[in-house]
C-alpha cells in the first residue's frame, strides 16, 4: 500500500524491479509481513470493490484509458494496473512501496504485460516518473474513509499535483462520507465502565487510560439502526480542483446533528465516484 513519507527513509527506497532480482535473496531480505499479505489478499477477493473500479475504467476507455499514460498509486498486487493495460493503456507505471511489489512484477510477467505496466518499488513521492500522466488511479479509502496510518489520500494528491496533466481523472475523483453519533453500551460496559467496580474494588482511576485506549483506533463493526442517534450528516471530498491554502491557515466547518425520531434510522455508509 502507498504512503507518504520522508524521502530519506530507509535511503533511497525507490527502484524499478527487474527480472535480476534473485528470488532467494528477495525472501530473505524482505522479510515481508504477512499482516500485510493477507490484507492485499483480502483486497482481491473483494469483487465488489474490483468491478466497481473495472466498471469505472471501461467506462472510461475511449476518453481517458486508451493509447494513454496511467499511475496507479499503491498499486498492491497490480490488479488495476492490469484493469487499465487491458482497457488499452500505452503505459502504465504501478507504484507500490511494501515488498508485494517484487511479486507484483512476477504477475506482470506472467501475463506479458511487464513492457507496458512498469512496476515501481518505492514511495509515489520518490519513484521519478519522467512525464505527466493522463489518469490517476487508487484504492486510498480506509476507515472512515479518510483514516489511514498510510497517508494514501495524501499520496494521491501529491501525484495529482506532480503528475497529473491538466484536464486529467482520478478515479475515484470524490467520495461523500454519511455521519451519525451512535451510542454503543454493551462496548462501552465491555471496555470503560468495567473498571469503576474491579473485584469489588474501585480502578476508576484506569478510565482515562481505557478511553485512550478504545477511541485511539477506528472501530469497525456491526450496529443497529436503532442505536444511531441523530440523522447523518454529509461530508464531501474531491480530489479535483484543489484550493491554495496559505500556510498556517486553518479552514475550519462544522456539522449539526438533528436528534432521530425515526424507530429505523438510516445506516451509515460511503459512496464513491469515478466520474
């Protein structure tokens, strides 16, 4: 997955992969975690996910994809990489900076698409890609949307305002995030409230800490429509058209939640445009 980082890290962490690379050497060096295998794992076979982008690159073939050049940041295992190189792309160059890169050039191989998707290793920020690009393709959403401890969102921009040439897509070009305060009892009981009486025992003191410690991360899970308790609010990002912000400004805004009465709320959910 990609990430924004300091360009010193780890020295100079970019390189084109190559059919030199010994396969031995590779396993033994990279040691790579496969935390993070299982994650690209679960990607593909997400196919809900991978027709919504196959979709939205045919969609886009004759005006965008064909005869043209794409940058696919944290291009994974390549699989859109693959999607743009069949809907007719000159080049494509699959930037990925975690070890599933050396791989990800394998699978190029193996279906003889490695002269026209070029796999970078490396962060999108540092690979020097020598020309702009016509399209800008990425699976940047997380939890939430828009948190991420990658920084992919930040990624995307940052190739948007290098590479992009005017006129260019990103897909997907904007998201709206659905918002709506929920009370959850049986979790907060679970992980806060337990502590105020331990054995018999008042551990009240620990509650700071176990706040911290519940509301550090995102929680993904399941809820009821009946614990939602206001209606969502909606909050749009566009990826197109920045805005110049002077440094040390702060845009500020504000969302107001209205209390539900509806004995069936409405869920909370995410929708993306590739338009």
């Amino acid at each position: 997955m990609e990430r924004a980082t300091d360009s010193g890290k780890d020295g100079d962490h970019q390189r084109q992969v190559s059919d030199d690379d010994d396969e031995e050497t590779e396993i033994e060096e990279t040691a790579y975690d496969f935390h993070d295998f299982n994650i690209h794992q679960a990607v593909i076979k997400d196919n809900v996910r991978n027709e919504a982008y196959r979709a939205a690159i045919l969609q886009h073939q004759d005006n965008y994809i064909k005869d043209r050049v794409v940058v696919d940041v944290g291009s994974g295992t390549g699989i859109l990489s693959i999607f743009c190189a069949q809907a007719g792309a000159k080049r494509v160059y699959a930037v990925e900076d975690t070890e599933i890169a050396l791989q990800a050039q394998k699978v190029m191989e193996a279906n003889n698409l490695s002269e026209r998707v070029i796999v970078l290793h490396g962060y999108v920020e540092d690979v020097g890609i020598n020309e702009k690009v016509d399209v800008i393709v990425s699976d940047w959403m997380d939890q939430l949307l828009l948190y991420n401890h990658e920084n992919m969102l930040g990624s995307v921009l940052t190739a948007r305002d290098r590479l992009l040439k005017p006129g260019g897509l990103i897909m997907p070009s904007n998201a709206t995030l659905y918002i709506a305060p929920a009370t959850l009892p049986d979790r907060y009981s679970s992980k806060i409230d337990f502590w105020r009486n331990v054995y018999g025992i008042d551990m009240s003191a620990m509650v700071p800490w176990a706040i911290q410690d519940a509301y550090e991360d995102p929680c993904v899970e399941k809820i009821k429509s009946e614990n939602l308790l206001a209606l969502p609010q909606v909050m749009v990002v566009y990826l197109n058209n920045p805005i110049d912000v002077e440094q040390g400004h702060r845009i500020e805004g504000s969302v107001t939640l209205t209390p539900n009465q509806e004995e069936d709320g409405p869920k909370v959910h995410i929708r993306l445009e590739y338009k």
